[in-house]
C-alpha cells in the first residue's frame, strides 16, 4: 500500500482514498501547494488536469493553446451575427493576448509538477513524471515567447522574480532534464507506483519512457539546422523503448455535469444542460482549409468540420467584415466537426500520434535516423483518420497528388508538414504554427483579412503579469511578426 504524506487533515487524506467515482480529479479546488507535506496521489491528476487545460480551455470557457493555433494557422474563421475573435483576426498580440497561458503555465501545471520532482525517497517514477511533464510545458512556453524564466523559475517564495533565461540554453537543458528522468525510471530500485492517479499513462512507466523520447524528437527536429542533433536523435534510437504508440490524452474523468465537461467541448460544444454554446455558433472553417480538403478528396472534411444544413462544406474568410450577399449563419457553413467534437466525456489529447510519426519522418528526410520517411509519412496520415474516426487513409494518400502521395510530392519536407498541419488541426494547432515559422509551410497560406501587417505573428508578447511583477527581469519585447525564436532563424 502506498505511504502517503499528510496533508491538511487526515479526513482530507481519508476522504480522498475513499473515492472511486470517476469525478474525483476533477475536483481541484484544494490547494496541494499550500500543505508542506502532500499526497502525490493528488497532486499528479491536478497537475495533467491543468496541463488539459492550458492545451484546450479552462472549465470556465477561456481560451488557451489550441484555439490560438487554429487562429493563427488560418484555420477557425466567424460565422455572421458573432463578434467573437477581433483581436485574433487583427493580429491584436499585445501583453494582455492569450496572456494566461503564460501565468497558467507556471502558476498551475509547473508549480504541480515541480512538486512531484521534490519527492523523496522511492518516489523515482513520481518524480520523473514531473520532470518530464515539467519539459512537456517549458517547450511550449519557449515556442511561444522565446527567452523565460527556467532556472529560477518556481522557486516561489523564494525568489519570486525570477531571471529570463536564454531560450537556446533551455531547449538544451530540456534534453538533459528527459534523458535524467528515463534513466530515473530504470533505475529506481522498488519505486512507489502510479497507478490511476496517473491520469495520461494509469501508471505504466514503459508509455512514459516512450512519451519522454517523443516531446526529445519533437524538440530535436524543431532546433534541427540550427543546432546539430544527430548524436541525441541517435541517443533516443539506441535508448530502445521507441516512440508512442497512441496519441496521449488526459481523463480525469470528464463527464457531462457542471464543472466536469471536457474544457474543449465545454467551449466549442455544449453546456452540461446540452445547449450548444454559442462559442461553437460562433466558430467555423475558413474557405482555404475547407478549399484544399476539397481539392486533394481528403475524407478528413467531414470529421475535422460539420456540414452545412444543406450538406455541403462552407467555410469564411477570415476577418470578414461585410458578409452579405453571402450566407453565412452558423446553419449555412461548416462548424467545428464530429471528429474533434465528440461529446462532454471525450479525453484531451495533448500530444497526437500523427505528430510523433511525422516528426519520426521529418527526421528521416533530414538524415537524423535510418527508417523510412515514406512509411512514417504515411502512418502519420492514418494515425490522423484514426484519431478522427475516419476509416483507412490507404486510398487518400494514393492519390497522384503533391503533398498527399509521397512518390507525388516533389518536396518531401512540405508534404510532411502540411500534412502534419491537417492532422493537428483542431487539436494541437499550435504546433502547426511553430512550423509554419519555421518551414512557412503550408505554402500559400492567406492572412487575416483584418491584418494590420503582410505577415502572421511568430511569438507571443510577455504578458501584463510579468510586466508589473517582474519588470526588471523582463527582455526587452522582440517584434512579434518579424524576430523569430532562436529555431525558426
């Protein structure tokens, strides 16, 4: 039986063994951090519920990574009579944008997952489990704002303002920190197990060795041609344990109920009464995704986003200001689909496993492994039909087409990442954005039509939080359409 700290009360402690409801993790309104000694039974389900969270939305309907993905990747548009998305549309990135997922990040997610890496004794799988989720978060937050704090972050009371680190140096270190926490779960002589606490993996410390090379491979092809990879590529290859093998979702268990919906279908579906929110009216497909699904013959159309009432597939420009003579009312176009909408129990997924199968092809084609690019380009494809419940990808990625057909595609590095780009798309946009930064792929691809500028934003700026409490420490604000982070240069 696990030993478990104190925390509180012993009633809390007691209270929370006794659960065996599926609801238990959603309840997060006790603080962990606060106790000095805690349970890390609890602490690890409010830490992945949090990291759900910054991914798809919080409980109370704010936006987060994946719609600001979707916005920027040009693939979200408004549907007429909604003014949901202006400052999305106009490219509005101030300090105040999408500002909480930098606050969320560090206040929620990392201060939990940093308190499972300060765990004692047998407590090894536990501890890399933070470490690793802890690589999970400071990747993405270096992918949107560059230079943050990493060294002296979370140190709290200790140093509350903690120094900007170089975003180079972390992306360096965060290979180190995943490498330290796979050798952790090897070595650990009879660790205290997770088990359905562990909301992501229900403990099975194999899938998180497996998780672990994989957000390794995601970082290394990211910074590759900037910085040389090959011998860590080559280090994950003889590790052994292999990549994921199902895309990785968290399910503390969502259920249709007030407060315990999934954060996504919360915002983009319906509330716990079942009345579509008028989010979900207001969100359509733009007319160029909607145009090259149409155009390759890809099944994905009607799964990524619903029909029209009269059964076609629609979408709108975005940063459309005169919508007439057009109709364009959420009945007439195509809305958010069946295939990422699922219902109020569907898990979130924070890592897909078309990613990891082409970012596996992504480091073939630049000679980082010896497997083959054709056939990871390919499972990539079906990982996505699988993820979107839309049957074999065999007779899709036939087609004598460029950027569908491997042997059809001149470029092998663009039918990658556009494909990749369809997969995530509404799901884990924004690592479709950090490659179009990178590679500019998907080629063609239009702006808003409220743009102040020719160009797209490449960052986030650093948020009024960080101003106002931090500002001695804070970089000065690079340009968020032009200086691009250190791997996209």
């Amino acid at each position: 039986m696990k030993r478990t700290f104190k925390y509180l009360s012993v009633l809390m402690v007691s209270g929370f063994l006794l659960l065996t409801s599926c609801q238990k993790f959603l309840d997060v309104n006790v603080d962990p951090n606060n106790p000095t000694e805690v349970s890390p039974e609890l602490v690890l389900p409010v830490a992945q519920k949090y990291t759900a969270n910054i991914i798809d939305g919080t409980d109370g309907g704010g936006r987060r990574i994946n719609t600001l993905g979707n916005m920027m990747m040009y693939n979200w548009s408004q549907t007429d009579g909604f003014a949901w998305y202006p400052d999305e549309f106009k490219y509005n990135v101030t300090p105040s944008f999408y500002q909480y997922i930098f606050s969320d990040s560090y206040t929620s997610a990392l201060k939990q997952y940093e308190i499972l890496t300060q765990l004692g004794d047998r407590y090894e799988d536990y501890k890399a489990i933070g470490m690793i989720m802890k690589v999970y978060h400071f990747q993405l937050l270096v992918d949107l704002y560059g230079d943050i704090p990493y060294t002296e972050a979370l140190l709290r009371k200790d140093n509350a303002t903690p120094k900007y680190d170089d975003a180079k140096t972390i992306y360096a270190d965060l290979i180190v920190q995943l490498t330290k926490a796979i050798e952790l779960i090897k070595t650990a002589k009879n660790p205290i197990k997770p088990g359905p606490d562990d909301i992501m993996f229900d403990g099975d410390m194999t899938r998180w060795i497996r998780f672990a090379n994989t957000v390794k491979l995601r970082i290394l092809v990211r910074e590759s041609g900037v910085v040389d990879v090959k011998s860590e590529v080559a280090a994950i290859i003889a590790e052994g344990s292999g990549f994921i093998q199902k895309d990785v979702e968290v399910n503390p268990g969502y259920i249709k109920d007030a407060g315990r919906q999934n954060p996504f279908w919360n915002l983009y579906g319906a509330n716990a009464t079942g009345t579509v929110t008028l989010t979900h009216n207001a969100t359509s497909a733009t007319d160029y995704v909607i145009n090259v699904l149409k155009k390759t013959n890809d099944p994905r159309i009607d799964f990524i986003y619903g029909k029209s009432a009269s059964g076609k597939n629609i979408g709108i420009p975005q940063g459309l200001l005169d919508y007439s003579p057009y109709n364009y009312e959420p009945d007439s176009v195509s809305l958010i689909g069946p295939g990422i909408l699922r219902g109020p129990s569907q898990s979130a997924c924070i890592f897909t496993l078309a990613e990891s199968d082409f970012n596996q092809a992504e480091a073939a084609v630049l000679g980082l492994t010896s497997a083959d690019a054709k056939t990871l380009y390919e499972a990539g494809i079906q990982a996505s039909f699988d993820y979107l419940g839309a049957g074999d990808a065999s007779g899709y990625y036939s087609q004598d087409i460029n950027l569908v057909s491997w042997a059809s595609s001149t470029n092998k590095m663009q039918a990658i990442i556009t494909q990749k780009w369809i997969a995530e798309n509404g799901i884990t946009a924004e690592q479709s954005w950090f490659d179009y930064s990178k590679f500019g792929y998907p080629a063609g691809l239009p702006i808003s039509r409220l743009a102040s500028t020719p160009n797209r934003p490449v960052r986030l700026e650093y948020p009024s939080s960080e101003l106002s409490s931090n500002s001695s420490n804070v970089p000065a604000q690079p340009n968020v359409f032009t200086d691009k982070v250190f791997w996209a240069k």
